[in-house]
C-alpha cells in the first residue's frame, strides 16, 4: 500500500460506525431514468444440508480450520503491508 502522503494511513473504527449508523434507513443509491425490462419473479427452492464442514476461525493464522480434519478452509496469505495497517494503524478509541 502505497502513501504519498505524510499522514500515516490511519482506519478509525468507531468514526466508520457513527458513520453506517447515521445512514440505517436511508436510501444511499437510486435509480435516475434507466427502467429495465421487468424481469419474472424467480422461484428459490430452500434445501436442509445434512452434511456440513464445522468451521473454526484461529485468528493468530487468520483463517478457518475444519475441527474434524484440520484442513485450513483457504491459501490466503495476507501481505505484510496489510497486516501491519490491521495491527498497528486501527484506532479503536472511544471518543
């Protein structure tokens, strides 16, 4: 991640809820003259799975394990720019 700025890059987390809280409810994005062709109404068909993968979510490797294989769920490597903007640039203050 690149900053060519001087401010170090910063993610304040109670700022981005205030933020989602003020607009609960509010219509963010809207049509503006385009009408599509209107489309029929899909059926869903729901189904009960029966067999399922329980999933557990380490965070010191950052990604989920089977509890009964120990298969890790994906081969995702976070880069090392990301995780230290996660470890050290996140503040979690109240204000």
């Amino acid at each position: 991640m690149k900053n060519k700025s001087k401010i170090p890059l910063m993610i304040y987390a109670n700022a981005l809820d205030n933020i989602h809280a003020a607009f609960k409810g509010i219509e963010i994005f809207m049509t503006f003259g385009i009408k599509l062709p209107k489309q029929l109404k899909k059926t869903i068909s729901m189904k009960i799975l029966a067999n399922y993968d329980e999933l557990d979510f380490h965070p010191s490797i950052g990604n989920w394990i089977n509890i009964k294989t120990g298969k890790i769920l994906s081969e995702y490597e976070p880069s090392s720019e990301l995780e230290f903007l996660l470890e050290n640039n996140i503040d979690k203050t109240l204000y």
